[in-house]
C-alpha cells in the first residue's frame, strides 16, 4: 500500500500520521506533500524520516494508492485531476467536493457503501461537526425517521487549525498579563468570550458552517430531514461539543435511545446525571469515539428527544474519518 498525505504539515495532517499509526494501517510506502512554504521539512512515521515533496502538476501519484489531501479547497479543486489521474483514490477534507453529486460524502458508520461509486476518483470528508451529529443520528433514525434538526455547537479553537489553537493559549496569557490580546485567527478574542459565528453569513443569515449541516446531514443520511443550526466558536482548545434536538415520526424513549447509542459503532454513552457525568471537551480530546449524553425527552416537542454530544474535531471530525474510509475500502476489496 503506498500511501499520501497532501497538506502534511497542517493539524490535521499531523493528525493523520498519528491515526495511521495507531490504527496499524497498512503503509508499505509514505509520501509527504506540501506546499512551497513545508517543502523540505522532515517528519518521521514508525522510526523512518520522510521529507516533505513540493505538490505539482507531475506524475508523482502515479502509483500511489490513496492519498488524504487536507490542504485546503483551493488547493483540492487544483490538484484533484492531477492527484486521480492514475488511479489514485483521493479523500478530500475540504469542502471542495462535498456536495458535488459525482462525489461520495461518507461516514463510514452511516454510509460506508457510498464510498465504491465515485466517479471521479474523489471521496469527500464532511463538516467536522456534521460527521459527530450523523455518528449519533444514525441509529436513532433506525428506531424511528428523523424528520427535523435543531443542533447549537460549540465549537474549540482546533476548528480553525494549529495557528487558532496557539492564538487562543496566547490570548490567555496575554489577558492575565495585562497586555492586549493578539487577535488574527477570529474576528474577535476568544480567550474569555464566544463568538456566535464560524465561516461567513450567507444571504439567508445563517452562516456556511450552519449550512454545511443542512446540506450535508441530508446527503449523507439520504435523508429528508431538515436541520437548523447555531455555530458558536467556545474558548474551549480542542474538541466540539454539541446540542441537538430531534423530531421523530414517533417518539422515542429515552432509554431505547439510550441503549441503541451504546451498541453503536464509535459512540460511548456517559449518561448519568445523578453523578454528574456526562461528556466534555476536556476529557474527549485525542478519543477516537463521539461520547454521548443528557438524553432526554424534549419538553416542548412530545415526538422529541435531545442529547448533548462531544467528540475530537481534529480525529474523528477529520483524519480518523478519512483513514475509516480508507480501511472500508480495503476490506472489501476496492483498494489495494
């Protein structure tokens, strides 16, 4: 299996040399690419150094197997043709291609099949916060039709990459020392505050990341269910957490909910109030699962049921689910 990541040098890049290494995944060859900037930089996987290669337009995916590219859509949309010109799977963490209807948009414990009918060579990755709200939706929608979505999140600075996560620790120190803070990566601090927008606002007023859930919760799920969100960056450092409320054709009871969520796959249940247990950001950092809890009947809906949800955007919102995808496909045999 000969193996690239594109955009190595990145959070999640750097992520995704961690994932492939604990998951074993099965890497005879390892290719590194970056840009003009990481070219040259050196990163070691399993004892071994490798070197970080300038992406061109060249023939250097001629016999690579699958490539995670997690560059950034401009530069995916570039180089897509150039990286599956040979064969090559690519799965993309970017919005590029999300919701192209030629490309597959697959979690691999709601939509795993998705993933062999890909015309153009290309499997996409979805929204980080969408991936964690379909893992727990997934099996409640088997229990009864979800027909609509309220979700408010809250996401860390990890969202917004390495860079974010350093300007956040900076903040606080620079808040506590009595200095202004250094403000780049947000459109306000963050140390100390939350900030009720992540993307920019579209014209309907709600932003691209709320629509991101919209419109990838519905290709996903093939589903028909609509989904209203509110995205809030926290000062949280890494690991998003949300809130969501589901209507359902018929009502589900909370510990038939309870129990179908802790037989899925990638979710761990923490769901006992009385002592004060329920999932956090604080202890869901670098946790391959979704963790789950504070389910409970909607007051205000009587086919309702809401929950509360944290899980690593970093892994699971992005290098885990894309090296998942990867393994689903090895399994049945569509990759090398």
């Amino acid at each position: 299996m000969k193996v690239a990541i594109v955009g190595v040098s990145g959070a999640v890049g750097q992520e995704f040399l961690k994932v492939l290494d604990e998951r074993q995944f099965p890497v005879d060859e390892l290719v590194l690419f970056g840009s003009q900037r990481s070219a040259g930089r050196k990163y070691n996987f399993r004892g071994k150094d490798y070197e970080v290669k300038l992406l061109q337009h060249n023939d250097d995916f001629k016999d690579i197997d699958v490539a995670f590219v997690s560059a950034g859509g401009s530069t995916s949309k570039e180089f897509a043709d150039t990286i599956t010109k040979y064969g090559t799977v690519m799965i993309d963490n970017s919005s590029a291609f999300r919701m192209d209807d030629n490309v597959p948009l697959v979690v691999p414990e709601c939509n795993a099949e998705d993933a062999l009918n890909r015309p153009r060579g290309i499997i996409a990755n979805p929204n980080c916060t969408t991936i964690m709200m379909v893992v727990c939706l997934q099996p409640l929608e088997r229990l009864s039709h979800i027909t609509r979505i309220h979700i408010a999140s809250y996401q860390a600075a990890s969202g917004a990459g390495a860079a974010a996560m350093a300007e956040l620790e900076q903040q606080y120190r620079e808040v506590l020392d009595g200095k202004e803070p250094t403000v780049e990566k947000f459109a306000y601090q963050l140390a100390y505050n939350v900030i009720p927008q992540i993307d920019v606002f579209t014209d309907n007023g709600y932003t691209k990341e709320e629509m991101k859930m919209f419109n990838e919760t519905r290709k996903i799920m093939h589903t028909d269910a609509t989904c209203s969100a509110m995205c809030v960056r926290v000062p949280s450092l890494r690991s998003h957490s949300e809130a969501v409320w589901i209507e359902t054709l018929q009502p589900i009871d909370p510990d038939a909910a309870r129990e179908a969520l802790s037989k899925a796959p990638g979710i761990t249940v923490i769901d006992n109030p009385a002592e004060q247990q329920y999932p956090m950001p604080l202890f869901t950092a670098g946790e391959d699962d979704v963790f789950v809890g504070r389910i409970r009947r909607d007051l205000a809906n009587p086919n309702g049921l809401t929950f509360w949800l944290c899980g690593d955007q970093i892994k699971k919102g992005a290098a885990l689910n894309a090296v998942q995808i990867a393994e689903y496909l090895i399994s049945v045999g569509n990759i090398k």
